[in-house]
C-alpha cells in the first residue's frame, strides 16, 4: 500500500527538507510513500474534510496556532492517524505525549532519526487497520434489520417519533433517540440542531450559522451548537 504522509509546519523550507527526507528513505527501505504539505493547520483540515493521512508529522509553532491544540482534536477525529511532533522547542515534549503521540523529533534532526520514527508509525498504521472496526449501527430495511458503516452516513434527522438515516444510495429508520445515535457514529459527526447530525466529510462549507453539504441540501446550526460546531470544524478557540 502507499502510506500517505502529512507535513504540517510554517517554514516551507522545513517542508522541503523533509519532504527530500522521506523520499531518501523510501529509496533506500523500498517504502511506498506519498507526502503533502501544509504551512497552517487550517490547509491541513480542509485536505482532511475529503481525504485520508496515515501518517502526520506535525510543527507544534505554527505561528497563531498550536499544533498539539491541533492534534489533539485531530487525533480524536481520525484515530487511525499516527502523530509525531516536529519542532524546536524540547519543553513540550510531556504535552506531546500525552496525545499519544509517535514521536518528538527536535529541530535540526539527522535523517536516521525521522527515518525511526518513520518505521514506528508503518508498524502503527499496520496494527490500527487491522484492528480498528468501523463504527456501525443498525437499522430497518424492508422491514429486516441491517447493519450499516457509519462512515457511508451523510446525515441524521429526527422525524417525529423515529431518526431517519441518509446514505449515498438510500434513507432508512432507526427507532432510537437521535441523542443517543449522535453517541454511536463517532467523532466524524457533529450535531448542527436538535433535529440532526452531519457527517463532516460531506459538509461543503459553513458560513452565517449554515451549513451546505455537498449534495446542496442545507442545515441551520442551532444557537446552543454553535459553539462545538466552530471548535470541531473550524478548530476556532
């Protein structure tokens, strides 16, 4: 498989120089490697709205920013992304690791260092496949009950006594709260309303307190959302 890679750090030369790191290494270890570079953390969520990174390398000084703020969310939002810290300053190291994160690679690093820490994350992203299940819930189809990813969802709603669940190719009921769905999808979801709950990977944009998905359909996000919507799309403080 080709891992993909993110470098997130304010100094564009520091991208170079470890974009030219990683394609050493993937040359000598005969790895399958594709990287991408990001100068904000905000270039960094609007590329993970619609794809995947297996592996994040990510500044911790980026400017107005703070990358373990950043990280910390990120890593809440996509579990199966392995992080490591770039970055000149040693003191952060415990903040760092209590995210769980790969490693700590302080400025100026030598090549052999990044390329150990490199080799952990492959062997993480292997494991995390392999033994990560994708959150499921259960609905009502024709009458038989089925198992569906939460991951295909594009939005909830609640209709009266029953939630309505809307996929790509169809609608389907689920006699339970929306409350208590909200709950089960994970942490790519937000709640917008009391009525509903958006996938974020099909969220186009959110602006004036509206949110417009991909598929044109919009949602008003209610007063008492507003607040965790901005924190959780938009990482806002």
């Amino acid at each position: 498989m080709t891992y993909q890679i993110g470098l997130c750090d304010d100094e564009i030369y520091q991208i170079k120089v470890n974009g030219l790191f990683l394609k050493e290494i993937a040359a000598k270890n005969d790895m399958d490697l594709e990287y991408h570079g990001f100068s904000s953390g905000a270039q960094l969520k609007k590329y993970l709205r619609d794809k995947e990174l297996d592996i994040l390398f990510m500044d911790i000084d980026l400017g107005n920013e703070s990358g373990i703020k950043i990280a910390s969310q990120l890593s809440r939002q996509y579990p199966k992304m392995v992080i490591s810290f770039v970055t000149g300053h040693r003191e952060f190291m415990e903040e760092a690791f209590d995210i769980d994160a790969m490693g700590y690679l302080v400025k100026p690093y030598e090549i052999n260092r990044m390329e150990r820490v490199l080799r952990r994350s492959i062997l993480q992203v292997m494991a995390l496949k392999q033994s990560v299940k994708e959150p499921e819930i259960t609905v009502i189809d024709e009458n038989l009950k089925k198992k569906i990813i939460c991951k295909n969802i594009i939005y909830i709603q609640r209709q009266q006594y029953k939630s309505v669940v809307v996929t790509p190719q169809r609608e389907y009921c689920v006699y339970e709260p929306i409350k208590a769905l909200y709950k089960r999808v994970g942490a790519g979801f937000l709640r917008v309303n009391q009525s509903e709950v958006v996938n974020m990977d099909y969220i186009n944009t959110i602006e004036n307190n509206i949110v417009m998905l991909k598929n044109g359909m919009q949602m008003l996000v209610g007063r008492t959302y507003r607040k965790d919507v901005m924190l959780r799309y938009f990482g806002a403080k």
